[in-house]
C-alpha cells in the first residue's frame, strides 16, 4: 500500500478516498502471503458474489478453521470486495487469525435500496449454509462463524445478525461480531459529526446524500435502517444477538453514533465491549501504515479466540 502523509491532525491525506479503492485485485490461486483467494458466485442475476479467502494452513493441517463473513463499505453505494484495499484487509485477516473468510459482494444503492443489502447479506448467509462450494476447505467450520463489518458494512452486518435471529440455519451459528466504525445515523446531527467535518475524510453533505440513495424513497435518517436504537428501531432485546465488538475512531464523524450503539447494545443487556482509538480517522483500516491497524488486527484476534475458547 502506498505512504500515507500525514497533515498537522494526524489525518492521512490523499487527493480522495476513491484513489485508493479504485485498484482492483483479482483472486489468486498462487498464496499471497499464505492465503489463496477465489471468487464464488451465489446468484448472477443480482451480482451476489463472494471472494473466498484460504490460508494454505487450511490445506495441511487436521483442525478445523472458523469461518468470518465480511460486509464491505462504502456508504451502500460504491465498492466491492475486488477494491485492494479490503483484499489486502480480508487476507491479512485469514492469515493474523487462522480462519476463511467470506467477503461479500453485495447490490449497491442507488439502484438497489434498502433493505436489498440486507437481504443479499443474509442471502450469502444461507448460501454457506447450504451449499457445497467448489474450493471452500472441509475442515471450514461455519459452526463458529463471525461476521465483520466496517462502516456501511457494520450497519449491514448489524442488521443482517437481527435477521438472521429468526432464521433456522442446518448448521451455521453465529458466534460473535465486529463492527469497525458502523454508519449509523439520526435526523438530529451529533456532535462528532459537527465537529469532525472539516477534517474528516466524508462530509456531512456527502453522509446525507449516501443516506438519501440508500434509504427508502421518502425516509429520513430516522428509519431504522439508519437510526438502529430510536423509537422505530427493533427491539434486539428479545432477539438471541450475538457478542458484539464495536471499533470507534476519536477522528471519525460516526464516533458519537458508534457509541451511543454500544450504550444500546448494553441497555439491551446484549454482551458487548466496546474500543475507541481516539486518533484514528474514518476507514484508519485500509492504511496499513497507521498504528491503529495493528492495534485493530490484535484486538479482532483477541475477541475471536476469547469466544472459540468459551
């Protein structure tokens, strides 16, 4: 990944943020770095895919591997799982933490709204649960299964995990979640949002036009999709929920929202921890030249094995 220079903030700075995800990167079934990587398609017609992630350890060795499902950013209206930034995410995750990794192409805003990332995100769900898949590893247990999220990928992964609370699945169980800086959001402006917006990589201007494509025609940032804890919101405190990481950043314009859901989560009496890196940006996760990354690498592997060794 290219250098990252930093302003007087701290903030890594670059022309745009797109810059940096407009790199594609194809699988490779040649390890990189000793993960193998394939692209799975679910469905065609709604361009559901997945890429598949391996270590080559899952290929020599007799134990079985946990399986993390990994939901993209973005703002539900650009990238994918191809974007470099989260392969090189997504295999560094396979390799620190040992497992396969599902990292999921999902339908995009705004000719696709809500809730179809949700739907497509419960769909890759049910489809690894189901489904024999040509070059998924025998000895990948989906019984130990995480799901991922950063940004608008932790509002999806969040949303999926209520739906997936209803669904019977033959042998898929959600064992905990990571949410690395979710978009949440509410008509009433936060403070961080205030406050972070001239050195924040998005702009307030740009959060109410993603929120505007992605949402229900018609809807304000009060639906629930966006305002997961207000008076619309579901009520998860009835619903089996699993343990829950949330990710904040001191930097970033959704750290009050990121908080106020952990507060939610804990009101809920749903099992929760949540980690603040008070000078890490919006997206710190794709440079990994930021200190903060490592920091975020130790801590997903730490909760991971704390809840594989209960």
């Amino acid at each position: 990944m290219a250098t990252v220079e930093k302003s007087s903030t701290g903030v890594p700075q670059r022309k745009t943020i797109e810059e940096l995800f407009d790199v594609k990167a194809p699988p490779s079934s040649t390890p990189i770095d000793g993960v193998v990587s394939s692209d799975v398609t679910i469905d065609p017609s709604r361009s559901l895919w997945f890429r598949l992630y391996v270590p080559t350890s899952a290929l020599t060795t007799g134990d079985a591997m946990p399986v993390v499902v990994y939901y993209h950013g973005g703002g539900f209206v650009i990238w994918s799982p191809d974007c470099k930034p989260y392969d090189d995410l997504c295999r560094r995750l396979a390799r620190e933490l040992s497992v396969i990794v599902v990292s999921v192409n999902y339908r995009l805003a705004p000719e696709h709204r809500c809730p179809t990332q949700y739907d497509d995100g419960l769909e890759a769900l049910k489809f690894i649960d189901r489904t024999k898949i040509d070059g998924f590893p025998e000895k990948a247990d989906i019984g130990k299964c995480f799901l991922v999220g950063d940004s608008a990928g932790g509002n999806l992964a969040h949303h999926v995990a209520v739906q997936a609370a209803e669904v019977e699945f033959q042998a898929l169980k959600i064992l905990g979640m990571i949410l690395i800086q979710p978009f949440f959001g509410a008509e009433k402006r936060s403070e961080s949002e205030i406050q972070m917006q001239l050195q924040s990589l998005i702009s307030l201007e740009r959060i109410d036009l993603v929120w505007k494509q992605f949402l229900p025609i018609g809807s304000d940032r009060d639906h629930p999709a966006a305002n997961v804890f207000g008076s619309k919101s579901i009520d998860i405190s009835v619903l089996k929920f699993p343990p829950t990481l949330v990710i904040a950043g001191g930097l970033d314009p959704f750290r009050d929202w990121d908080r106020k859901y952990y507060e939610w989560l804990i009101k809920s009496e749903k099992d929760a921890k949540m980690v603040e890196y008070p000078n890490a940006p919006h997206a710190f996760y794709v440079f990994s030249e930021l200190p903060e990354y490592l920091m975020l690498i130790k801590e997903i592997k730490g909760f991971t094995h704390k809840l594989l060794t209960k």
